[in-house]
C-alpha cells in the first residue's frame, strides 16, 4: 500500500512540474514575443534613440533623422485627415447593416457595445 501511495504521490509531481515547466515557458515565449513596454507602440522619440544607438549616428544624422520623422509626422497627419472620412463611412455603413439584421434587446446591447469599444468621436477643432 505504502509503495502505492508513494507512487501516486510521484505522478502528482511529476504532474504539478510539468504545469509549472510549462507556464513558465509560456510566459518566457510570450515576453521574447512582446516588448516589454505595455503601454501600445513606440514613440518616434524611441524609434530615434534606438537608431542613433544601433547605427552609432552623430549629431549631423541625428539632426536629419529628427527632420526625417518631423516631415513623416505631418505626412502620416495629412493621410490620416484624407482617409479617417472614408473609413467612418465604411464603419457606419456596416454597422447600419447589422442593426438591420439584428431584434429588439440585440440593437440595445449592439449600441451599448459600440459605446463601450469605440473611441468617442474627437469635434473639428
């Protein structure tokens, strides 16, 4: 009886090991795939400091590559300004047709979701 106990006790942590083995494997996996940082993306502040290091880059560079991302910037703004319309309108036309398909508590709960997941629309400055 004793051996038995003894053995089942071994399967146990064995068992357990193994969990453990693999949760932190898991979490290891998983921090090599993300960054670090939590917060979202990267600012082009760290974009630049990454580069200026990487590519040893002097003051001359490090002055054109801040030019560089300053032009980008109002580029990206400019894109942003053209596309954002079409994309909102795209947006609402598909959710126009799924309040189309959807019954009475579902088009509720469908807006509450919309004002829980969507960022509130920004007024023109």
């Amino acid at each position: 009886m004793n051996s038995r106990l003894s053995i089942a006790l071994l399967w146990c942590l064995f068992f357990v090991m193994g969990g453990v083995s693999g949760w932190v494997g898991h979490c290891l996996y998983q921090g090599h795939l993300q960054p670090a940082k939590t917060s979202g993306s990267i600012t082009a502040q760290e974009v630049m400091d990454a580069l200026t290091r990487e590519l040893e880059l002097d003051a001359g560079q490090q002055e054109a590559l801040k030019a560089i991302f300053e032009q980008s910037r109002s580029q990206y703004r400019g894109l942003n300004k053209e596309f954002k319309p079409r994309y909102e309108s795209i947006r609402d036309e598909s959710d126009d047709k799924i309040r189309a398909i959807l019954r009475g508590t579902q088009k509720e709960r469908f807006e509450e979701m919309l004002k829980k997941y969507r960022p509130k629309k920004k007024t023109s400055r």
